[in-house]
C-alpha cells in the first residue's frame, strides 16, 4: 500500500497569511506618523514605502492607493479608540470605578498611540470627508450604549442627573488633548514631550472632575 504524505500546502498557505498581515501592519504602523505629520493631503506613498523600507510599486501591492492605505489606517485607529469606549458600555462596576478605568483607558490611549490619535483629529478636523460614514456607523451605536449605562446609573440613583452625551464629548476632548495638543503643552512646560506624572496628574483632574459633574464620591 502506497504511504500518503500529508501536505505541506495548509501550513505554507497560513505562514503567507500571517506573513502578509504582518507586513500590512508594518505599513500601517509607518503610515500612521506619515498621515499625522502631513496631513492626507501632503502625505505620500513613496514616503509611507521608504520609511517602511519598501519600494512604491512593492507597498502599492498592498495598497494599491493613498485612499485604501489611508482607510486601512483610520480603521487601526478607530479599532484602538472603540475598544477603550466598550470600557464604558459593558460596565458592570460601580459608575466611580467604570468612569476612572474609562479615563484611564482613553489617557492611556493618547500616550501609547498619539500619531493615531492626530490622524484620527485631523480627520474630523477636516470635516471627515474620507472616513465620516465609517465614523457615524460604527462611533453612534456605541455611544447609544455608553448613554444607556448613564441613564441606568442615574435610574438606580447612583449617580445625579447629567447630559451623558456631552459629559462623554468633554471627557473626549480633555483626554485626547493630551495627544493631539501635546506639543503646545510641552512647549508651556518647557520641555520635549509630556512624561508619566503629566498623564497621572491628568488622569487625576480629569477623573475628579467627572466625578463630582456626576457627584459620586471620590
């Protein structure tokens, strides 16, 4: 009886998958400060190629346009920034805990990935012409959720009455400033970029203030 070799074929076919996700993330990664230094606009495949260590024509077999590489990248961003959101709308702490880990998650955000954030800002900026359905579907649904907590809070008088939907657009803004502002607050502090303590000490206020807006007890 003939012995049958068992094919190679499935694990060479994974090891490209994997292969070629890697390499996509590699571009993204480098995409990303392309995009937050230059705008969309001023941004450029051959740059996003050679800073990745790519020829143009090699890259654009991935991403065959500055619009699909651009997308791609704005997906990664939204990804990282819903993630923090579901913090929030899947709470099952008590509104002092959810509302601090939240903060936290959203600081933690602009510190590990502050080229993302500026895309992201610059997008929105700009009057999110390229990516202002993606962000409506996808941000919208969430939000609803977060809102839904509130309202079960303030239900179960855990927290005061408040307008969740602008609490949550100035949580946003405070949090986000610290990637997308940082510059001007460097050059205020005199100095680089912002350390460890400039984000503990943020998170601090940010999560004092929210909490008394909410009047829960620290």
């Amino acid at each position: 009886m003939a012995t049958v070799k068992p094919s190679t074929a499935a694990p060479k076919i994974k090891r490209r998958v994997l292969n070629r996700d890697k390499l996509e993330a590699d571009i993204a990664a480098e995409a990303v400060k392309v995009f937050a230094e230059c705008g969309y606009e001023g941004a450029s495949i051959a740059t996003v190629a050679e800073n990745a260590g790519l020829s143009k024509q090699n890259l654009m077999y991935y991403f065959p346009t500055k619009q699909a590489l651009y997308q791609r990248v704005l997906d990664n961003v939204l990804d990282e920034w819903l993630e923090r959101m579901e913090h929030l709308a899947h709470a099952d702490d008590e509104p002092q805990e959810a509302l601090r880990a939240y903060v936290q998650a959203k600081l933690r955000f602009s510190r590990e990935q502050p080229w993302a954030s500026r895309v992201y800002a610059m997008e929105v900026i700009g009057g999110a012409q390229l990516y202002g359905a993606q962000i409506q579907s996808r941000v919208v649904p969430l939000l609803r959720k977060d809102i839904e907590v509130f309202e079960q809070w303030i239900s179960a008088g855990k927290i005061a009455p408040v307008n969740a939907t602008h609490l949550l657009f100035a949580i946003w803004a405070m949090t986000q400033s610290y990637a997308d502002f940082s510059t001007q607050m460097g050059l205020v502090l005199n100095r680089k970029q912002l350390n460890k303590k400039d984000f503990d000490d943020a998170e601090k206020l940010i999560v004092d203030m929210v909490l008394a807006t909410v009047r829960v007890a620290a």
